[in-house]
C-alpha cells in the first residue's frame, strides 16, 4: 500500500487502523523469512568533524578509526535485533489503565486479563497503529540519519496483514527488514495507553516471543552479521532469545565489533538478571534510562543509592569486559535532565544537558528514548565522538516527541549540532 511522503515515519493511515478492526488472522504452512529491502533518497547534508573524546593509545585510536570509516562506506553496518510490534495507540484515561491494572509511566508483557485491551483501544479510542517494538523504531531512527542500505534489523512477525503493514511502513526510512515468519502465531501487538506526558505499554509479543538461533545462524542472515560491524540489541528480547543474543556479543567481542545493548525497562533488570548479566561482559555501550538504572541498582544491590545515576552508569561502566580493547561507555537518559555519561576506568562522570524544547511542541513521549538510541548508535557508526553521538541522539530524539508516537518528520531533516 503505498504511503504519503507527508507522514511521519512509521505512521500508519488511518484507514488501514479501520480495515483491521474486521480482519481475520489466517494462517498457513508459510515458513520462510521475507526480506525486504528499500533505499529512500539520501539526505546529502555534511556531519560536522567529530571532536575526540578520549586519549587512547595512537594503536587504538588508529584501529577505531579504521574500523569507523569501514563500517561507514559498508552496506547494513549496522544490525538491530529484538521484538517487531504493531503499536496501537490512543490517548486514554485513568479508568482506562484502573480497569486493566495498567501504571500511567510503565513497560508490561500482556497477561491473559490484558488482551481485550486491543480490541478496547480500537473500538472505542481514536487508535492509531504505528511500526513499533523499541528496536525496530531505533533501528528506523538510525537509518533516518545513515546513508541508504546502512541497518537491517531481524525479529519475529506473523504471516498476517500486521506484518505486512509493518514492512509497508519501514519503507519510508530505507530499512531492511529480515524477519523470522512464524506459521501459527500472529504479529505481536502493543498497547499504548497515553495520559498526558505519560504512556503505558502492555505488549503482546505473539510471533516476536517465537524469534530463534536458528534464523539468526542460517547462512543468509548469518552473513548480514558478518558483514555487519555494529550490533544493537533491544532490551526487551532477553525475555525471548537470550542465546542469540550472546551470539551476537560473542562475534563482536571476537572480532573487536560493537556490541549495544538497551536495557529497556525496568522488569528487564528485576526479572530477566541472569541473561540480561550473562550478556554484561560483553557490552561496549549500554544504554538505559533513570527507572531502568535504578532497577538495576536495586536488582544488583549496587553501592549506590537508587537515586544516584552518575554512582549507576560509573558502575554499568566498569563491569568486567570481555573485550578488553575498548572501554565500555554507559548512557543515561533522563528526559528533560542531562544524560549521564560514563567511561570505564574514568572517574569523571560527565553530563550532557538535552535539547531545549518548548512544551507546547511536545506531541508524545513514547519512543523517545528509541529515538534517542537511534541517533546516538548512528553517530557511533559514522565515526562520530562520543558528545556528538550524545548530542545526535538527542537531536533525533526532540524530533520524534514532535511526531505522533516513535515516528520521524518527513521530509528528512538534516542533523543540527546544539550549540
């Protein structure tokens, strides 16, 4: 179906949301994966000259830089992997979140009590159905900013209509999409549920819940990740296929790659600590923000108070590290406070203040801090220094609250440096 190019990225017509409401989820004896590849026009506005941020060895400020440019001028550098979700969202009430047990600022897997919530925003919210699930939409950020053929990201989808909007609406951005098809279970959806500033997510994963090792190692996809020099994992899979997620660590540790991982919400560090740790050693960047941290913290019964996020991220920072070439880098987002920012074996914990907005522009929230994500790892891939990555992913994610869910403007804008 094709698209407006006034839409924002990742929106989703209004009246594919109504012909959903009727239609019926077959299934089939389907078992492949589809692939789909597009190339959008590329924006042609220059990146200012990255800044250097830490004072490394010549030898390994001359491997980064090497490694940098090669990932820069090579298809599909950059490999995303987690959960593929259609959001459905709708601005909704107080009596809405008390009927199905739902917190106004919080991240749950839907339970059997929460599955009628769908069929409820639906039928009686103004819905609105975006291409969602926390990596994909920062997988989309990132391609927003990169040069054409620059992300694949891989997950789980349903042979349905849901997955077929989904591939439909990362076309916008030019992102490959090598999903897993699973024949029985359909699409995974998500609530979201906005009060105000604040959303709820409830999320059935469905088909995302069923992604394998064996999809990630056949050949095909197999050889995107050898290609690829970049690895980001979305918090939320370490509830569905943590092996996969430590193939990927382990490829990167090996080959001196990056590895990203976003803790995603809190329950991922309450409940999900042994394969969420198991991972830990090889992380080169981890990414979280202040409820996650603290989840953590208390999880992990840190030395620091719960409240003290630069004690946090110095912690995440300086957990042992399996690939002992480069520091590991840990961010933390706050929202309108500074990101917090530490470097292995630095004591300085720096801060970096967001962008200003004004509130009266701040359209919604939800996928902020994918967006966030997406522009702080494409900076990480064209090279970029840490404050300009910080900065880029700050840019990106102060456009994204202007739009309508985790979406992007359209036409493209070129990335802006604060000042």
């Amino acid at each position: 179906m094709p698209f407006s190019t006034s839409l924002p990225s990742g929106l989703i017509p209004r009246t594919i949301s109504r012909a959903l409401r009727s239609y019926y989820n077959p299934t089939n004896s389907c078992t492949y994966a589809l692939s789909y590849k597009i190339s959008p026009r590329q924006s042609k506005a220059p990146f200012p000259t990255p800044t250097p941020h830490f004072l490394p060895s010549v030898t390994a400020v001359r491997r980064r830089r090497f490694y940098s440019t090669m990932a820069a001028n090579k298809e599909f550098a950059l490999v995303c992997l987690e959960n593929p979700l259609l959001d459905i969202q709708a601005v909704g009430t107080t009596d809405l979140l008390k009927k199905y047990n739902l917190k106004d600022n919080d991240a749950i897997l839907a339970s059997p009590e929460h599955i009628p919530i769908y069929d409820d925003l639906l039928e009686n919210f103004d819905a609105k159905l975006i291409a969602g699930g926390a990596a994909q939409n920062t997988a989309r950020g990132a391609q927003y900013i990169l040069p054409p053929n620059s992300v694949v990201y891989f997950g789980g989808v349903g042979n349905d209509k849901y997955a077929d909007i989904l591939r439909d609406a990362v076309k916008q951005v030019g992102l490959r999409v090598e999903y897993r098809v699973d024949p029985k279970e359909p699409t995974g959806r998500c609530g979201v549920v906005i009060t105000g500033h604040n959303r709820s997510l409830c999320t059935d994963l469905a088909a995302a819940n069923h992604y394998d090792l064996d999809h990630l190692k056949s050949p095909k996809i197999w050889e995107l990740v050898k290609n690829a020099q970049f690895y980001y994992v979305g918090g939320y899979h370490f509830t569905v296929c943590p092996p996969a997620i430590q193939a990927l660590g382990e490829e990167a540790a090996t080959n001196n790659k990056t590895f990203v991982v976003n803790i995603s919400a809190p329950f991922i560090a309450e409940f999900f600590k042994e394969p969420l740790d198991a991972s830990s050693k090889y992380w080169d960047y981890v990414i979280c923000n202040e409820s996650e941290a603290a989840a953590y913290a208390k999880s992990h019964a840190l030395p620091v108070a719960e409240t003290d996020v630069p004690g946090i991220a110095k912690a995440l920072a300086n957990l042992p590290k399996a690939n002992a070439k480069k520091p590991r880098v840990a961010v933390v987002t706050q929202g309108t406070l500074p990101t917090v920012v530490a470097v292995q074996g630095q004591d300085e914990v720096r801060q970096f203040p967001v962008h200003a907005i004004d509130a009266s522009k701040i359209n919604d929230t939800n996928g902020a801090g994918d967006a966030f994500a997406g522009g702080f790892v494409a900076g990480l891939v064209q090279g970029k220094s840490l404050e300009e990555s910080v900065d880029m992913g700050q840019w990106l994610a102060r456009l994204s609250i202007q739009e309508l869910g985790p979406s992007y403007p359209f036409p493209k804008q070129s990335y802006q440096p604060s000042k």
